[in-house]
C-alpha cells in the first residue's frame, strides 16, 4: 500500500510540475474563474463547446500541488466527452475524494484514482475538487467567480 501511495504522490507531483492544457484558450466560448479560500488556490477554466460537446477546454491560476494536479487532470478527461459526461466524471470523482464511493467506480475514474488518498484529508478535499466546480460553472455559463467556502 505505501508503494502504491508513493506512485499515486509521483503522479501528482509530475502533473502540478507540468499542467496539461495550461493556457488560455483564445476561442474559448465559456470560462469561469473559481477560489479556495482555504488554501488561496485560484484558477480559471475555459471551454470550447461545440453544442454539448467540450472540444477544446484549458485552465490558468495558481494553487497547491493538488489542486493544480487536479486541475491539468480533469482537463485531460473531460476533453472529447460531453457536457453530461463530464458532469457524470464530476460526479464520481467528487465521491471519490470525499470517500463517499468505494472501489466500484475507481477504475472507471482511470487516472483519477490517484486522487483516492485525498479522503483521508478533508480540508484537501476543497483543493482537488476546486477545478471540477469550477468546470461545473463554466458548462452552466454561470458568470460570477465559484467559491470552495
Ligand atoms: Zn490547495
């Protein structure tokens, strides 16, 4: 177990040192900007949607290693799917994180799981969920900035 939470830290790690999709998407057509309080992470996702479909989606900002893991990882899997993939993605990754759901939807999740570890820590939970709610708000057009608190 502790080798496999050695990897899951790795994974992490790598991506907060090299965040995928970490730009600003010139074309975007919905953004939303969201905070953590708590830990002063603040990003700002921006989507591409073709209908309901993400085409394009990308975040900037700052914050903790895990929440920028968790922000350049949601980006790589809600890329391609659609508004109610994603939201579904959202939702499964939520219970994971907040150890609501058990092993059953973690290989579904894929890569996501690594993020497992972090329901033994509540105050990261509002770190590793703060892209997702922020993606959340994005697909909903909603303007004013999301807040963990
Ligand atoms: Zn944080």
């Amino acid at each position: 177990m502790a080798d496999l939470r050695d990897l899951y830290q790795e994974v992490i790690l790598e991506h907060s040192k090299q965040p995928r999709n970490y730009r600003e998407l010139g074309d975007a057509n919905h953004k939303a900007e969201g905070y953590n309080p708590l830990c002063g992470d603040h990003f700002t996702v921006y989507l591409k949607l073709a209908g309901e479909k993400i085409q394009d989606v990308s975040f900037q900002g700052s914050g903790c290693a895990i929440s920028k893991a968790s922000a350049s990882m949601m980006t790589q899997s809600v890329k391609g799917k659609t508004m109610a993939e994603a939201e579904k993605i959202f939702r499964q990754f939520h219970g994971l994180v907040t150890g609501a759901e058990h092993n059953g939807s973690q290989e579904e999740l894929g890569k996501l799981a690594v993020f497992s570890g972090v329901s033994e820590f509540p105050v990261r939970v509002k770190c590793a969920t703060l892209a997702w709610h922020t993606l959340h708000a994005a697909l909903e057009g909603k303007q004013e900035a999301v807040s963990t608190e």
